[in-house]
C-alpha cells in the first residue's frame, strides 16, 4: 500500500508520527516553545477525534474502554508530560494498524477464496471446438453448452459432457487428491480443470452456483463480531474503576499529581480492544483449513459450548449415495425400473442418481419425460411415455392409491414407493450405508459433554432405527415434516444445540437450532444460506474438529482479555512507587499490547487434532460429483 494510502486510512496515526517527529526535532534543536505547541495542536486533535468517537459509542448505548485512554492523554498533558501523551496517542492509533495487520493474517485463509471467483465462461454451440465465444460467468444461462479449457476454473455448476475429467477441487475441501468425474456427473464451480479440455452442460446460474454460494458466505464471516468481543467491553466499568481508583491512591499518598498520570498510562485498554478480534479471526480462519466455513466468530462460541445435537439422516448419517437393493413390483421390474428412473431423471433428491446408475447396469435407456413434478419432501410425479408416474413416501403414494402395502426392510433400507396412473406398483428398494466415521465422531462428542444426541428424520421409522442402531444413537424422530423438525429443535435442552443437515426440506431446522451447519459438499444451497457453518468436505470428521477449534478459540479469546488485564494491572501497581515514567509507562503498554496479540495469534495453529481413539482413517475422498438435495 502506498504512502498516501496510508495516511488516508489512518489520518490519526499519521499526525501523530508527524507531530512526535516534529516535537522531538524542535525539542533537540533548543526550540522548547515551539516543540510544546506541535505537541498541544497534535493532542488537542486527537482528544477531539477520540471524544467524538466515544460520544458515538455512548449514543448507541455502547460504553468502551477509550475512555481510560482519553483520561491519560488529558492528565499527562496537564502535568507537563506531553510526550507520554503523544506516545499513548501514537499507541492507540498504532493499534488499529496492528489490528489490521492481525487481520489479514488471520483471514488468508478465507481470502484466498476470494482471490480465485470465476470471471468468466466459453460458451460452445456444440462439442467440435469450433464455435467458442466467451461472455461473462453471469450470462450463462441454465442448460448452455461450456467448455472448459486445461488449467481453467469451472465457472458455474455443470453436468459432464465430455467422458471423463480430472478436476483439482482442493481450494474447496482440502482434499489434496484430484477428483475424477465422469459423463453425467456433477462438477462444482471453482473447481480446476486438469490436462484435457472438457465440455459441461451448465445446471445453475452463476449466483447459484456452489462456488458462489462459498464466497459468499467468506464475506459473512470476514464481517462478523463475535459476542466474546463485546463481552472485552463489559470489563470497561470495572476496569476503568480499578485503573481510576489505583491512580487516585496513588496521587493521594504520594502528593504528586504526575504519578497519577504515571499509573494512567498502563491502564490503556488496547489489548482487550484488539486481541480478542483477532482470535477470533484466527479460528475462522482455522476452520476453513480443516473444511468449515464459518459464518462469525459468534458460530465458534456457540459450538464451544454445544450440549446437544441433532442429526438429520440422509447424506448427513449417511453417504447419500442409495444403491437400488431389490424391487418389489406388479409389473414387469425392469419396466417398473425404467419408468421410476426416467420420472427421477430430472429430480435433485440423491435416489435419482443410484436409479439411473441401476437402470444403466441393466442396458436399459431413459425414457422421455414430460410434467415433472417434485413435491417437497415427499416424491416426484412426471408423464413418462405417456403413462403418469408418482414415485415417493408411503403417505404420497397412498393419497393415490390407498390399497398401497408396506414393505419389510432391512436394517438401513428405504423403500420408493411407486404409483402409475394412480395405481399402486410397486417399491423399489434402496441402502444407504452410514458414513464410515459416525460412529466414531457421535463418540467424540459424547466424550465432550455433548450426551444429547438425537436423529431428526423425514423418512419412515423402521429404516431411521436400522440407521441410528449403526451409528449409535438411541433418540429417533422419525417421518418429519419441516415444521416438526423446528418444534423440535425449539423443545430440545440443554441448550446451546447444533442441527446437521443438508437438505433444502433441513433449512428451516437449520436456521431455528441455536448453531446450524449443513454439510455443504452434497447439500443444497437453500441449507448452506440458513446454516451458521458450512462443511465444504463430505465427512462428519471437521465438525468434531470445528468444535474444538471453537473451546480453543474461546479458551485462548478469555485468556488474552485476563492477561492484558493481569499485566496491565500489574505495571500500574509498579507504576504507584513512581519508578516508571510517564514515557516509558507509555512504551511498555505498547509492548504488552504485542505480547498479546502475538498470544491472540495462536488461534491460526489451531488446537490438536480431535481424538477419535483410532476409529477414523484418513478423511474420505471427497465426491463432489453431486450437488442434490434430500427430501430426508
């Protein structure tokens, strides 16, 4: 940043700079007089900057800390000490440079994000590479034709068109190994292409796109303020008193009023003002390095102090890749299979993709569809080869056909039931597995204080325990509806409590739990705006790491406001023998202002790595290749 650029963003610190440079010329060069009146001018601008600040504050009910900074400033130039004043000037200007150095340290993390949004796309009339023309990332329309060139940034979410792709997804999830998607497959915005040119057929504009939807959130959480930063002004009035009263007794027994602007020049409050912030800010940072975006550093107080959680089933619990396990069907089940995967063709629920993959492995091929239809948590319904096909829960088919049977399932089964021309037809059996490592994470959090933990689910009873018995949890609400998922949430103690989900039908509980957090990778972007966190790999292991980021985050937030305060105590109580002068008082809070940064900072390390006793592997690699939405 240039010179004039600085002085514009921070004018105060400039004219104290100027004015203690200038003192100090005029001073050494015999011109006392002079030297006194650059020093007045310079102090009198900073009283009236800093008062008209704290003036603001006062009128928007808010009491800050500036205040014993102002009383110093004041009462070293009044006793002849006009250099410490300009120095406690210099410091608390100095501070908000600091503070923004802290910052962008803080947040590399989440910037570089930022750094790599898509600016624009090749739109292709057809796959010869013949006829490119590129346009702007936001004039892509729904169904265009993109090619995407080697080394390039996917610039919206697109179906593969091409037969295969390798895709570099780590800026995303972390996850170092390169993702390799097939024809049909999903391929996420910002994501970046390897060594052969591809084709995709956009699914989303380009505000909608998962990419987007990240940086986005970035932005949220970059202008958060954590409530642990307004709880550093709430030790204002005691601060301010013991610092007042310290100074007074000071005065009173030694009969000297310097030594109560001695004792004032420790007790400025910098170190509260900016250290706790800027912890924050590293942890944020932190949690995006381990896959979570969070949205304020208020989210990492919050899941500091989690007692209890609720899970949604699919594609949270579990993988939310269904395979097609059995059929049991009226008609012919390749026929039955045929008209259930064409009507599905066009839905974002995670079954659609194992039935096409099944009706592939059978040489079947998709029928035309037309009236697709989705109801919201419950199926689909769509005119394929002029026959109506209704495909969904039990109680969606059975408004059709009330002669509809249940089927028995296996533990961690779900069935889709099936209606055509209003006629019941048929199910079609589907498993889940549960994500390898939730047993494991679920353990880790009741080790850490976190005992209730119950599933919140839209689909039936019997598949919900099958998949609550794997994962080990023994409180299960099953076929949910959105609003009694939020009921639920609202009833639920002990408080605080966090929601995983990542449906769109999840947003509403996302957004009534006290922490939400939507595991970003597969969900829907509806889940992803209302939750507070965002896990971007496709795994439960970063939310038990988040949570421990968050007790470290806290931990450390708590401990730099006790040792800013513990230090500066302890200097002013030194200060009261009169043996440090106003000057020095003035450069040792500067230097406790550093210490505590610097200890602020070690937020960006970050705790150690959540203990599962063994039962994790390393992460899963992460499949982006669906960005769907559960009716789960």
């Amino acid at each position: 940043m240039k010179l004039g650029q600085q002085i514009r963003r921070y004018p105060l610190l400039a004219v104290a700079v100027i004015a203690l440079l200038a003192t100090g010329v005029t001073a050494l060069a015999g011109m006392g007089t002079a030297s006194r009146w650059i020093a007045w001018t310079a102090i009198a601008v900073a009283v009236l900057w800093i008062g008209s600040g704290m003036v603001k504050d006062l009128l928007r009910g808010r009491y800050g800390l500036d205040i014993l900074a102002l009383v110093a400033i004041i009462a070293c130039l009044l006793v002849g000490e006009y250099l410490a004043s300009l120095i406690i000037v210099l410091m608390l200007s100095g501070g908000e440079a600091l503070e923004d150095f802290a910052q962008r340290r803080a947040t590399s993390e989440l910037s570089a994000l930022l750094d790599r949004s898509p600016l624009q796309a090749h739109l292709a009339a057809d796959e010869s590479g013949q006829d490119v023309t590129d346009v702007p990332v936001e004039q892509v329309e729904v169904g265009d034709l993109l090619l995407v060139r080697p080394g390039e940034l996917v610039p919206v979410d697109g179906l593969m068109r091409s037969e295969a792709g390798s895709f570099d997804e780590s800026s995303l999830t972390g996850e170092p190994v390169p993702v390799v998607h097939a024809r049909g497959s999903e391929v996420m915005s910002g994501s970046v292409n390897g060594s052969q040119a591809v084709y995709l057929q956009a699914l989303r504009h380009s505000g909608d796109s998962q990419y987007q939807q990240i940086i986005e959130l970035v932005r949220q959480a970059q202008d958060s303020k954590a409530p642990v930063v307004r709880l550093a002004d709430k030790f204002a009035i005691p601060f301010t008193l013991l610092s007042l009263l310290i100074a007074g007794i000071a005065w009173a027994v030694s009969g000297d009023p310097v030594r109560f602007a001695q004792v004032l020049v420790l007790a400025t409050p910098c170190p509260l003002l900016i250290a706790v912030p800027v912890a924050f800010l590293g942890g944020m940072s932190r949690a995006s390095k381990e896959g979570v975006v969070v949205k304020g550093g208020s989210v990492l107080e919050q899941l500091a102090r989690v007692r209890s959680a609720a899970f949604d089933k699919t594609g949270t619990l579990t993988a939310g890749r269904p395979t097609l396990v059995g059929i049991r069907s009226q008609l012919d089940p390749d026929d039955l299979l045929q008209l259930v995967a064409s009507a599905e063709q066009f839905s974002t629920h995670v079954m659609a993709a194992g039935l096409t993959a099944a009706l592939a492995d059978r040489g079947l091929p998709l029928l035309p569809a037309e009236d697709a239809q989705e109801v919201a948590t419950n199926g689909v319904s769509a005119l394929v080869d002029g026959r109506r096909v209704a495909v969904g829960k039990p109680s969606f088919i059975a408004a059709l056909d009330p002669s509809l049977q249940r089927v028995e399932l296996e533990p961690g089964q779900s069935a889709a039931y099936v209606a055509v021309d209003g006629k019941f037809a048929g199910a079609l059996l589907m498993a889940d597995a549960p994500r390898p490592e939730a047993s494991a994470v679920l353990r880790w959090m009741r080790d850490h204080g976190v005992e209730n933990q119950v599933m919140l689910t839209g689909d039936v009873e019997q598949t919900a325990h099958g998949v609550a018995a794997q994962v080990g949890i023994g409180k299960v609400e099953a076929e949910l509806r959105p609003g009694q998922k939020v009921q639920l949430l609202k009833d639920m103690q002990p408080r605080p409590v966090l929601m995983l989900g990542d449906g769109t039908n999840d947003a509403p509980a996302l957004a009534a739990a006290d922490i939400g957090m939507a595991m970003g990778s597969r969900g829907s972007t509806a889940a992803g705006q209302a939750a507070d966190a965002v896990v971007l790999r496709d795994s439960l292991e970063p939310v038990a790491q988040v949570m421990s980021i968050g007790r470290y985050t806290l931990s450390v937030a708590l401990s730099a406001i006790w040792i800013g305060i513990g230090l500066s105590v302890g200097l002013m109580l030194i200060a009261t023998t009169g043996v440090i002068p106003a000057v020095t008082g003035a450069l040792l809070q500067e230097v406790v202002d550093l210490v505590v940064i610097v200890y602020a900072l070690r937020t960006l390390r970050g705790p150690r790595p959540a203990n599962f006793h063994g039962a994790l592997s390393t992460p899963s690699t992460v499949a982006l290749a669906q960005h769907v939405r559960s009716r789960d």
